[in-house]
C-alpha cells in the first residue's frame, strides 16, 4: 500500500478512490458522501488531504468530491509545454470540469484553497452554468497580486518570483534539497506552527519532491506570471465577472492578509461576494478546520 493510499485510509474513511481518465490522462478522485455536489481543490505543496479535517463532515450532507489537480498527487502531471498553456487555470479548470461530468454532476458547488482556488476561481469565470457556489480561501486573482507587488511581498512570497524564472534555473535549485524547499512553503506562511497530521505532511512531500512535480510546480507558477494574468486582464477589459454567490475567506495573520485589500479586491470581480476572514495563517483547512467549516456551513446552506 502506497502513502497515499495509507493516509486516505485513516484521514478520509468511508471515501472510495477514483482514477479518472480525462483524454487520456489521468485524475486522482475521492468521493464520499451523499447529497447535491461539492468538487473541493487543494493547494500547494499538497493534495486533497488538505481537507482530511472538513472533508467527513461536509459528507453529512453533500456528495463530497476531491480531487489532485494536474501536476500534484496522484494525477498527470504534464511536463514544460511552449507557451505554458498546460498549467493555465483556464485548462485546469475545464479538466476539472470534466471529472465532474464523468462522475455525473453538471452543476455543484465549489471551495478551492490556494492553487485549487485559482483553479476554481477560473472555472466559476469561464463556466458560470456549472458552478452553484464559489468559496475561495486565501488568494487575490493573478492579476492583482503582480500588480500590486511590493517589497514586502516580494520577500513574504518569494517563490511567485522565483518559480516563474526560464526552465530549468528553479528546478535545479530546488532539486539540490527539495524537500527542505517543500518545508520552507508548508510551515513558512503563517506566524505560528500548523498542526499538520504526520502521515497527512508525509504524504505532502512524497508528492511534491519529485522530479515531476517539481516542474509541474514551476510550470503552474510560470502560467500563473505568463498566461493567467493575461486572461485576468482581458477579463477586466471585457467586464467578465464572477456571478454565482462567493464566499472569500483568508487568514488574517497570512501574507494575504497583511499585505492585500482582499474585500476591495474581490468585489471588483465578483457579483455576489461575502467575506470571512478567519483567525488563521494560510493553510486554512488544517489551521482552522472548524472556523471554515462554519463559514462554509452557513454559506453552502442545507442540502437539497
């Protein structure tokens, strides 16, 4: 038995493991639960364990879907693609789109932390009919975040400048001590230790210290410098807005708390938008597990 099949035997009992091919190329799905649907993406360095903590509760009452997204965890993981439209959110989100078509779900809901809120935040843009609920926890937009870089956060979240650097400068680097690197990101972003669980971190670095994910990783953070903030900017050129009901929650002693405007920010892209700010750092799911279970809970309401 893998590390991960470890840890999603003990974190997420009673979930049933999916691989789902989507043109080909396989996804990393978990199902559990019973009820209308909830897709919830994960961050980085991570997988869908990051919401061992909310995950079993949100079964109560939704049919909970998690998956790895592209270049993390168990599923494919493309590698450099000229042009970097492999790891543009816009293609991510459609291949999320189409797990959840398979699994049979045209409209859910959804929650995204981090990179999975990127993603999910790109998919409520171009999908609007597919997406019920957005909830997103600890990003501001590509495009606001360059352009609103300064010193400070230029030091508090180096790796937005770094890991968009020309292949194979960053992979280099980080291959001389990656897991050291992988460590510096899981326990760098808040002002107090996270209380991940051993097996659920464990399992963290055995899927990002690889050579593979590596570049993937590289890759996701050069779309996001390149390709993602070009199709923000034709957004906001356009007046594209997000429509669905939103939930925007942060960490208020995170780097996006300190350093981001985040209500300002968001209600010039969303219709809808509400806010939680919440007594945590950056790794939400697992610093704050009951805080954001309850801003969830109110926000995705009853089931039915």
């Amino acid at each position: 038995m893998t590390i991960f099949e470890q840890a999603d035997a003990r974190l997420l009992p009673g979930f049933r493991r999916h691989l789902i091919e989507i043109d080909g190329r396989p996804v990393r799905a978990l199902t559990g639960g019973d009820g209308p649907p909830l897709l919830m993406l994960h961050g980085d360095p991570q997988t869908h364990l990051c919401w061992h903590r909310l995950a079993p509760a949100l079964a109560e009452r939704f049919s909970v879907v998690l998956t790895d997204l592209r270049g993390r965890g168990e599923s494919h993981k493309p590698g450099s693609v000229a042009g970097g439209t492999a790891y543009a959110k816009r293609d991510m989100a459609a291949e999320q789109l189409a797990v959840m078509r398979a699994l049979g779900h045209a409209t859910f809901a959804l929650v995204g932390h981090d990179r999975g809120a990127r993603v999910a935040r790109r998919l409520a843009l171009d999908h609007p009919a597919a997406v019920s609920r957005l909830a997103v926890m600890d990003i501001v937009p590509a495009l606001d975040f360059y352009d609103r870089l300064d010193a400070g956060i230029a030091h508090d979240y180096f790796y937005f400048s770094f890991l968009p650097q020309p292949r194979p400068l960053p992979e280099r680097l980080i291959a001389g001590d990656p897991r050291a690197f992988m460590e510096s990101i899981l326990h760098g972003l808040s002002d107090t230790p996270v209380p991940y669980d051993a097996l659920a971190l464990e399992a963290y670095l055995a899927a990002s210290t690889t050579d593979q994910a590596i570049t993937a990783m590289c890759e996701c953070f050069r779309a996001g410098y390149q390709v993602d903030r070009a199709h923000d900017a034709a957004d906001r050129a356009a007046g594209r807005r997000i429509t669905c009901p939103t939930l925007v929650m942060w960490g208020e002693t995170g780097c996006v708390g300190r350093h981001f405007d985040v209500p300002g920010i968001w209600r010039a892209w969303c219709d809808d938008a509400t806010f939680a700010p919440l007594s945590a750092g950056h790794f939400i799911p697992e610093e704050a597990p009951q805080a954001a279970l309850a801003a969830l809970g109110d926000f995705l309401g009853p089931p039915g």
